[in-house]
C-alpha cells in the first residue's frame, strides 16, 4: 500500500487562513425531492371482473346439438321482429369482429369474454363472430361453433345472434346484436 504524502506545517497554516472566514450553512429546511405520483392499478378487482366474465360462461354443450351446416338462431323475447329481420340480412352496421379460428376451447372463451366486454364498452351494437363450421377440428365436429351457440345465450347483453350471410362467413360466423348501455 502506497504511503500518504506528508503535509507540512506551512501547507496546514495556509489551508486553515484560505478558510477562516467559512461559515457553515444554516439548515433550516430539510429538502425531499416530492415522488412522482403513481397512479393505483386496482389489480384484485380486474381479476375479479374477469373472473366473473369467465364464469358467466359454462362448457355444457353435446356436439351432436349442432351439426356444421346448420344455421344458428337465437333471441331474447321482446325482440322487434323488424330488428331481428335486419340482423338476419346482414343490414346493421358491424362495428367489430372476433375470429377464432385456431384458437382452442379455453382461448376462445377468454377472446370471447374479452371482445364482448370492450364492444359493449365501445358502444358497438353490432359485432361478427367468426367460429369456424369444424373442418379443422380432430372430430370434423364444429366445437367452437357449438360453445359460442351457449356462451351467447348465457349473456345477458346478448338480444339475439344469428348465422351470418355466406359473404360474411356464412354457417361458420355469426352476426351478434348487443344491449346498449
């Protein structure tokens, strides 16, 4: 370890008379520099929320209930007639869509519950649902098609749903009619 280099008397007289006027500060105040404010994430009640929505839906359903081809329609009573006509002619204005083809059972529940809860939070009255008719699926059984069928009718949000025209994806879509709020 290298040695300390020795001051000398003179150096220490000459360092004591360039600070003999110095005075200490007076501390009368202690600063803190203020925290950036951090808005709250209320992180339980998002899990809740989504919980709820998951659990709205249930799996219940037996695949021979629908098969591929067949069309889907659905309404809750009170329904205009003119109204539920105009969705089944693909006459109201689709203001969103959610395709799920390629998505499994538990990702297609949580797209689903996710897509519905921002539409209606949109205000879009109208969406497209596209499930697929099953060609893809092991049993060529339209699984998606089939759990969508009983998810919507579990909503209450949901008014009515109907099989889309072939040009909009036909058997293997759906036109959804959404509550305002």
């Amino acid at each position: 370890m290298p040695e300390k280099p020795k001051i000398s008397d003179a150096e220490r007289q000459l360092f004591r008379d360039k600070l003999k006027d110095v005075r200490p500060l007076e501390q009368k105040h202690h600063y803190q520099a203020p925290r950036p404010k951090i808005k709250p994430i209320p992180r339980q009640r998002i899990a809740d929320e989504r919980q709820v929505l998951d659990e709205m839906f249930s799996d219940d359903f037996r695949p021979e209930d629908v098969e591929t081809g067949e069309e889907l329609l659905f309404s809750r009573a009170g329904l205009q007639t003119r109204l539920m006509r105009q969705l089944r002619r693909g006459q109201l204005s689709i203001r969103a869509e959610l395709d799920l083809h390629g998505y499994t059972v538990l990702e297609a529940r949580q797209a689903m519950t996710e897509f519905l809860h921002d539409s209606l939070r949109h205000g879009d009255r109208c969406v497209r649902i596209v499930h697929g008719k099953g060609f893809g699926s092991k049993q060529k059984l339209p699984v998606l098609k089939n759990k969508v069928n009983a998810w919507l009718q579990q909503r209450d949000e949901v008014l009515a749903f109907c099989s889309a025209r072939p040009v909009d994806g036909g058997t293997g879509a759906l036109y959804v009619l959404l509550k305002r709020l």
